[in-house]
C-alpha cells in the first residue's frame, strides 16, 4: 500500500485486498458496486472475441479504451482489465467502467471535472504525483451507487475512494483518501433546470 502526506491527511492507494481502519472493510465496498450480478442471477458472458455480453447490453471492446488496475480494485483482486465506456443505449454522462474478463462486474462511474467541487485540488494533485500521472493526463471517476427514491433515481458517488486513471498509459487505481470529510455516498444533486 503506498501512501503521501498531503494537507487533508494521508493519501492510501489499496491493493486488492485492502483493509483500511478508516473504512468499513470487504463488505463496504460490495455495497459501493451496485452492478455486480448477485448469486443466482445469470451471469453475462462473452459472447465473440470482439464483444462483451454485460448486464448493460454488448459492449464492443476496444483495445484504445481499457485500463489496467494492477492488483484489482478492492473486493476484486483478480480483476485487473476493465474498459471504461458510455453505458450501452443511454444518453447520460455517467460511464461503465466494464471488467473484460468477468462480464458479470461492472461499475457504474462518473468522471469528476475539476469545477465540480466534490474532491480538493491539492489532494487530487498528490495523488496525480503519487502515481506519476501528469496533471493533463489524469482523470478522476468517482463509483456511482443508484438508488430508487420517490422523484425517480438518486445518485450517490464515492468520494472516499476514487478512480484515478492516467489516460495516456491506461493504467489505473482506486484511491482511499484518508480524510473523513469525504463520504462513500455523496448524493449528487441535479442541477437546476
């Protein structure tokens, strides 16, 4: 696990099977995943070598938009190759970051431009230089938890533990901010029309 000091606390990047006192553990991060198939269901597979059967609908893969995650994301260890895409036959800004090899894990994402004011420059900024990602190649996603409510769908972002992506290299990882003050399920209001 490495970690930086920056002025909201210690910065932790977790390998695959992470523990954190600050977090809630494994079964946090299962509840954070709301796309993962549950036992029972049917899982998606592959259906040829140049598309993805996913819950979403086929997902053509394309080499020039996958990631690696060296070591997983927390809760999946074993899963290092994703592709990260607009979800299938949905305008929305929100993304599918698609594992490549369990069809059956997927995550809902939304990217975090910098005048949304949810993440604090200068700790987006030691993460960038904890992973040596240069300022403009760096993209931060944030895990979108969905939940019914009675005006429609609610979404929550993890702000806790982002998704920090260098876009040239097409490497990637999920980074435990040690500050507090950023919750695991921010609600994301709209904005007004």
């Amino acid at each position: 696990m490495h970690s930086v000091e920056c002025e909201s606390g210690v910065l932790e990047e977790p390998c695959g099977n992470h523990t954190n006192a600050n977090d809630r553990g494994a079964e946090a991060c299962y509840q954070t995943f709301p796309v993962q198939i549950s036992p029972g269901e049917a899982s998606p597979s592959q259906a040829s070598a140049d598309e993805l059967q996913t819950r979403f609908g086929p997902l053509p893969l394309d080499p020039d938009r996958q990631i690696r995650f060296r070591g997983g994301l927390p809760g999946f260890p074993q899963i290092e190759r994703f592709q990260l895409d607009p979800l299938p036959g949905i305008e929305t800004e929100l993304l599918l970051l698609q594992a490549i090899d369990t069809a059956s894990v997927g995550f809902i994402t939304l990217p975090l431009p910098e005048d949304l004011d949810v993440l604090r420059p200068d700790d987006v900024a030691a993460v960038g230089r904890m992973l040596d990602i240069e300022p403009g190649e760096l993209m931060v996603l944030a895990i979108v938890t969905l939940a019914e409510s009675k005006g429609g769908v609610d979404k929550y972002l993890n702000l806790r533990a982002p998704l920090f992506i260098d876009t040239r290299r097409k490497v990637g990882a999920q980074v435990v901010l040690a500050n507090p003050s950023y919750p695991m399920r921010h609600r994301l209001v709209p904005a007004a029309a």
